[in-house]
C-alpha cells in the first residue's frame, strides 16, 4: 500500500470530489441542449464578445476518486453523516452547521470526527472497499 489511510486523506478525498463535481459536464436536459443561457445579449454589447475563462476538465483519476465516494462510501453513511461530510468538505462552518442540524457546533465537530474515523474503519476492514481504495491512489 503505497498510500496509507489516514484520516486527512479521506478529508481530502471529499474535498477532490467536490472539486471533481465542478470540473464535470453540466446535465442537459431533454430538448435544451444547443441553447446557451448564459449569453446576454445588450444594446452595449454589440459588435463586442467576451472570452470565457478556460474549463479544466477532471481527469480519469479524479473520476475514479469521485465514483469511489459516491458509489461505495455514501451508501455506507447515514443521512446526516453525509450532510456532514459534504458541508465540512465545501467547508461550511461548524457553526453554521450546528444551527441546520439543531445541535451545539462542538457536537458537529465531535460527529465530524467520528464519521471519518469510521469511514476510515469502513475501508480498512471491507476487502472489496481496500482493493477498490488501493487501485484509485
């Protein structure tokens, strides 16, 4: 195992995935997919164009990372484990937190922790989870 598991690598997994999720194609929805909403067309802009920034596509490695937490992890969590999980990873305030889930923000920041220690357990002592965590390192 070249990479080990520890708890700040799960945090950080969480945190590529966000990153991952923006980097991914938006979802079209059926018949709205050659429109462009985000043109604006003013009386200012004519005969004028503005450049787009560039768009930084994920790589299939950031994709595997994605789909592991996605697909083999969340279903593992509990509801709240993963508004929790994913919060801490835009990294929303524990106090924030604290207030949408009525609790105090120690108490989130106690269930934080707990829930990657035992994401961290979830992986090392399933097989088929630390097969599928060694081959996305």
């Amino acid at each position: 195992m070249a990479q080990e598991l520890t708890t700040s690598f799960i945090v950080e997994l969480f945190e590529e995935a966000i990153s991952t999720d923006k980097k991914l194609p938006p979802a079209y929805k059926k018949g709205y997919s050659h429109m462009k909403f985000d043109v604006k067309h003013e009386a200012t802009e004519h005969a004028a164009w503005d450049k787009r920034e560039m768009r930084v596509a994920a790589s299939s490695k950031e994709i595997a990372r994605y789909e592991f937490i996605l697909f083999n992890i969340n279903p593992l969590l509990s509801k709240t484990e993963r508004k929790l999980m994913w919060s801490r990873a835009l990294r929303v305030p524990y106090h924030y937190l604290g207030k949408k889930m009525k609790m105090h923000r120690h108490t989130v920041k106690e269930k934080y922790i707990e829930t990657i220690i035992y994401i961290k357990y979830l992986i090392a002592y399933d097989k088929k989870l630390l097969d599928k965590f060694d081959k996305i390192k």
